[in-house]
C-alpha cells in the first residue's frame, strides 16, 4: 500500500488520456493553507502542501482563480489575467508550484475566467473612463438606459448574484452615463464575444499558461459567453437560476462552441494532453455533451449528478444518463458531489427536497448521519467509470458550516440576495491541518483566518485523522490507492447493474463490485466475495453481509 501510495508518476509513462479516469481535486486557494499569516491562503501554502495531496492519492489539481483581483467575487473578477493577485504569491510562485506539483506526479489545472473580467481590468477603467464612444465599450456590453432620461436597465436581465444585471456608469462630466451588463456582480463586466479582440486575447491568455506548463483549465462560465444578438428581454421569464436555464437569450447559446473548437485547437499544440472542463449549467445532460465532442472540450462538470436526491432510483437514473449522454460524443463521465459553490455533500444530502437543486441554502443536519451518508456517497461516486472531482476537505468529512455570523461573510450573493441563509462562504471555511484550537494550522498558531473555523474542529484536522483506521482521510486514502490499482477501475465504460432491492444499488465493473444501501434499514445480501473497502461497519459472516442503511462497500468478486 505505501508504495503505492507514494509512488512517482513515470515521466516516461504513456500520458494517453490520463483525463479520462482522473481524480482531481479543487484547491480553492484562499482557504488551504495560509503561509505569511495574513489569514488568506496563498500559493507558497499550497506549495508546502502538495505532498499531502500527492499522499491522498489524487492524479491532478485544479486550483480556483489566483489571478491579480480585487477579490469581489472572491477572484472570479480578474483584473489581470496574466498576474497572480500578491494576497495569493507572485508568478514564480506560480512555476514554483507548477514544477514541485509536477515533480510528485501531480497535474495541475489552472481556473480560467472568460465570461466577464473585474471592473479593475484596464480595458473596463478605459472603457468607463473615455466615455460613450470610447473603442474599450464594444469589447463589453455598453447600452444607454430605458425610459426618458435613460434610468432604467437595457432590458430585464437578472443578475445570478440578485438584483439587475445592469449598472449605470457615469459619464467622464458627472452625469449619468450608459449601462454595462454584469451576469454576476457589478464588479464583474461581462465581455462582448463578438469583438475579435476579446477571442485574441484569450487566445493569448490560454498560450500564457500552458507555456508556463500548465495541464488544463477549468472554463468558468462556460456557457455564457455568447449572447443573443440585441439582447432580449426575457419576458414572462424573469428570473433564472443558473440550473433551470432552458432557452436562454444569454446561457448555452450555440455559438459558444465555435470558441471551445478554436481552443481545443490551440490546446492540442502543446505536448502531453493538455485538457479543459467546462463548467456548464446546461438544462439536458445532451446539451452538456455538446461542450465535450471530439473537437471541443474534454470534460464536463456533471452537475445533474450533483443535484440527484440520495435515493436508489435517482441515482441510477442519472448514472445512466450520464454515461449515456458522454458515450453518445466519445467523453468520459464526470462526477462530483461538492465544489466551492454549493452546500458540502455532508450537508446537502440530507436536505433532500429543500432549497433549490444546488442545495445553495444550507440546512442543519444530523452531523453523524450526514457524514455517514456522505461517505457512503463518495464511495460510489469513485466506483463509478469517468474522472472524479474532489473539493478541498470533503476527504475530512468537514460539514458546511451553517452558523456564520452575517457580519464576517463574503459571498456576494449574500450581500445582494436575501442577505440570510448562507449561500457560498458555509463551504469555503479554511481547513483544519492541525492542533487544538483555530486556525488548526491553516495559518501561524493565533493567526487569524477570513472566515472563523468552527471550535470543534480539532478532532477533523488532517493530524488528528492520519494515522486513524476508519478515518474519513484513511477512508478515502485507501479508496483512491485501490482505485489507481484495481485492473477494472480504470477508463473502461465498463459499469453493469446487477438486481438489487429496492433501496440498493450494485454494480459490476470486472471483477468489481460496488454494493450502496441508500435506504434506512440494513439489508442482509449474499456475500460478494472478498471486501476491498467499506465507508462504514458491516457485519459479515462468510456467507452473507448485513449491510446498514447509508453504507457503501467495494468487493471483489
Ligand atoms: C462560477 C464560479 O464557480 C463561482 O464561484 C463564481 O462566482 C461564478 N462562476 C462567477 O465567476
Ligand atoms: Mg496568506
């Protein structure tokens, strides 16, 4: 096992379609590890933290927006897409990073932000400060307002984060000036696609980073890039969730994948199968697959998984489909139960039928019962056939965090929606490394963190579950180890259903089987053969398993 465990990626091996089985996990910076005691997370942090990932046993790591930003949106406003923000290091920093990850096997997939930049990006500053008229207005949208005086928003567009998706600029003489469209925050101006000089640049930034050695992005937005010419009022339809987009005058418009064709072209001219994944909020999983066909990108996040309910029927469901849908283009699956953007897995599978399908609003639960069901859930999820993707601390079982005061929160969806609930900072609390008491090694012993770590989360730090068998840590370390081992367990779309009860779910992939109890009550099954791995206690005798309710385990048959 340990061999395994810390053996080297060969440089010498075959790199062919290392995306297709992957498992990558999603640093996101701000919030793994603090190294000058300013209470951010910063990449000379990441940096001293690599070889624990390399120890978990992940193939690559995808790392949240780093870039020169004034951290609205928490970096996803860039103001300068060739910079590292100095809260975050400096580039060689960046290379630093890009070199030690590269050393211990790791891959690294860089966050990549086209949809809209900061109001900081110098293009934004001159288009607002030159005035109506200036050249920088058409790489963005610009419109004069409704109504006489031209107070009211362009059209009726809502923004994701709450309230108008327009902001009215003022004019370079004080007085009020044309509107700019902003999806997300008014900090956040979206770019005009159809100006040739925002396809350059990209073009540029994408060549930036794959010199510097890079092994993918990540497409922030992916599906909004293009929008519908004259940009048209909604209508009836008001309001949108980036989930229940169906046809949109702004979301997963066709000619997006013209630009995803021109990357994948650029992305093959560099060696060793350079990759991006898009993050698209597509209503069909068919229109998911759009973004991953032969000439386009090579994955997809499938966030339908993400919203299925934990029951036996729902899953199966989409399991299906999924594999369906990316078979139909030649794609690997996708799976992945939490990210930066939604309620953590512990929580949001217990809050099924509550809040919206992303499970944006986080609920308290039953916190040994949530991780129970969660591990149980990440279990099956790393079984499945495709590439998996992993979020930063779910590997310690860390619950969302539900009970953040409103004054130290950040998310700006709180500050311009309910203002209540939660939303995305319950998801980003810092992790925990080590000792007793805050920041548990995150940052210097007394420092501070940006958003407060719970009091009782020593006993989840890293430290305190490595050595521990049955630790949620030692759990997934021991998943991922058979994972990369397992003959049966690799790219093959390979995945067969074998009859199972009612809240059961077993499959076949091999010599593999994977058996899930979804249900409340233990289920007594015949015995598979020998047990690789279970996420929690089962009785077995050497006939037949009593499997619990919200339990998974790996056999081999
Ligand atoms: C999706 C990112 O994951 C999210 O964190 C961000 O707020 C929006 N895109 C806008 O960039
Ligand atoms: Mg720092």
């Amino acid at each position: 096992m340990t061999d395994r465990l810390i053996a080297r990626r060969d440089p010498a091996a075959p790199t062919a379609s290392w995306w297709r089985h992957a498992v990558i996990y999603q640093i996101y910076p701000r919030s793994f590890a603090d190294s000058d005691g300013d209470g951010i997370g910063d990449l000379p942090g990441i940096r001293s933290r690599l070889p624990y990932l390399r120890d978990l046993g992940v193939d690559a790591v995808w790392l949240s927006p780093f870039y020169a930003s004034p951290q609205a949106d928490a970096g996803y406003d860039v103001a300068d897409y060739r910079a590292v923000d100095p809260v975050f290091g400096t580039l060689d920093d960046a290379r630093g990073l890009i070199a030690d990850a590269h050393d211990l096997g790791l891959r690294v997939i860089v966050d990549l932000v086209p949809n809209h930049c900061s109001e900081e990006h110098e293009w934004f500053r001159r288009a607002v400060a030159e005035g109506p008229g200036s050249p920088f207005r058409d790489r963005f949208h610009f419109r004069p307002g409704r109504g006489e005086d031209g107070s009211l928003p362009p059209n009726d567009w809502p923004s994701i984060f709450g309230g108008p998706a327009w902001t009215r600029t003022t004019n370079p003489d004080g007085t009020p000036g044309e509107w700019y469209l902003h999806l997300f925050a008014p900090e956040q101006p979206d770019f005009n696609w159809d100006h040739p000089a925002v396809a350059d640049e990209f073009r540029t930034i994408l060549r930036f980073w794959l010199d510097l050695g890079v092994d993918g992005f990540r497409i922030d937005v992916a599906h909004g890039l293009v929008k519908e010419p004259g940009l048209p009022d909604l209508g009836a339809e008001t309001e949108w969730h980036l989930l229940d987009v169906g046809v949109s005058p702004c979301f997963d418009r066709d000619g997006v994948h013209e630009i995803y064709r021109d990357w994948r072209r650029i992305l093959d001219e560099y060696p060793g199968e350079r990759v991006a994944v898009a993050e698209a909020w597509a209503p069909t999983l068919e229109r998911v697959a759009a973004y991953v066909r032969p000439d386009e990108l090579h994955q997809a996040f499938n966030f339908t998984y993400l919203g299925t309910a934990w029951n036996a029927a729902a899953q199966r469901e989409t399991i299906d489909a999924s594999l369906a849908a990316m078979r139909a283009v030649g794609a690997p699956a996708t799976w992945t139960l939490s990210n930066h953007d939604v309620v953590r897995h512990t929580n949001r599978l217990m809050q099924a039928g509550e809040g919206d399908v992303a499970g944006r609003r986080p609920a308290r639960v039953d916190q040994v019962a949530g991780l129970r069901r969660a591990r149980a859930a990440s279990l099956l999820l790393l079984a499945l056939p495709g590439s998996a993707y992993l979020y930063q601390g779910e590997e310690l079982g860390l619950p969302e965090v539900v009970d953040l005061p409103p004054e130290v929160r950040q998310d700006p969806a709180f500050h311009r929606d309910t203002g209540q609930d939660g939303y995305r900072d319950g998801c980003r609390v810092p992790i925990p490394w080590q000792g007793d008491r805050a920041p548990y090694g995150f940052g210097p012993a007394g420092g501070p963190s940006w958003l407060p770590q719970p009091d009782d989360w020593a006993q989840l730090s890293v430290a305190a579950q490595e050595q521990v068998p049955g630790s949620t840590l030692s759990l997934y370390r021991a998943a991922l180890a058979i994972r990369r081992s397992h003959p049966d367990l690799g790219a093959a779309d390979n995945l067969r259903w074998a009859d199972a009860g009612d809240d059961l779910l077993v499959f076949d992939r091999g010599r593999f089987r994977c058996t899930v109890n979804l249900g409340p009550e233990p289920v007594r099954i015949d015995r598979p053969g020998e047990m690789l791995i279970a996420s929690g206690p089962v009785d077995a005798d050497p006939d037949s398993v009593l499997l619990p309710g919200d339990t998974t385990v790996w056999w081999s048959r």
